[in-house]
C-alpha cells in the first residue's frame, strides 16, 4: 500500500469563515484549550478538506465535532464547554463555507469526486482524510491518495 502524506496545515489559525471569527475563535482556544490548538486547528482544516471535497454538509460538521471531541478529550472544561460551541457554531453557520466551496470549485473548473473511503470504524480525522480522490481541473485529472 502506498502512502503519501498530503497535508494543508499552515501556521495560520482558520477555524472560522471570518477575520473576526477567527480571532475570537482562536482567541478563545488560547484562553481555555491552549495545550489542544494545534489539534483543534487541525480539525478545522479536515472540516475545510471535507466542505471543498463536498462530501455531504452533515457528513463534514459530525466530523468535525467528532475530531474536536477527541481532541480534548482529557480535559472536562474544555471537552464540555468550549468544543461544542465551535461544534455548534459550524452547524449553524457552515453551509455559506459549504456552498462557498462548490462555488470555488466550479469557477476553477474542479471536479471532485470521492472513489474510494476507507473503513468509517477509525477516527474522525481519518475518515476524512482517508480517501481516493479524484480531481479533474482543465483537462487534467490527478489521482491523490491521502493517508493521515
């Protein structure tokens, strides 16, 4: 089995749809879930992944809260407290992100197709990124395997 690791992690924190919502958002990881801010970002990112593969709204927002939820999960204030409300605001207010990517998608002449998913039993994190991916830009296809 092939393994290529394909990742989009920056040292940039995105977990929200705004420059405000950013700042608040990271500023309140800082002040409560500091030691978990490279994991939570990380599930921000998958949830980004998701939405611009465009894997299904509900699909990518239980993922995330599911990937947030294991990323604090020693820590009880945090875990019970700060997670579900950036789980909630993405149920909220995600399906402007969501559609935004298939717009961005569709002005790039992207096409994304999921091929293959991997066993849905493992983590969330890995649901997501476990994938054959199929892109077609222009007419060039690619064929990206992502292991995480």
């Amino acid at each position: 089995m092939l393994n290529v690791i394909v990742s989009s992690k920056t040292d940039e924190w995105e977990c929200s749809v705004s420059h405000l919502g950013n700042w608040f958002s990271e500023t309140s990881i800082e002040l409560n879930c500091e030691r978990y801010k490279d994991e939570i970002d990380q599930c921000c990112h998958f949830l980004d992944k998701c939405y611009e593969e465009q894997r299904g709204r509900k699909l990518c927002d239980d993922h995330l809260c599911d990937c947030l939820d294991e990323a604090a999960t020693k820590d009880d204030a945090c875990k019970s407290i700060h997670i579900p409300a950036f789980c909630d605001a993405a149920r909220s207010f995600g399906q402007n992100a969501y559609e935004e990517a298939a717009r961005v998608n569709e002005k790039l002449g992207i096409e994304v197709k999921v091929v293959k998913v991997e066993d849905e039993s493992t983590s969330s994190a890995a649901v997501i990124s476990k994938s054959v991916v199929l892109l077609t830009i222009a007419s060039f296809s690619w064929m990206i395997i992502t292991f995480f």
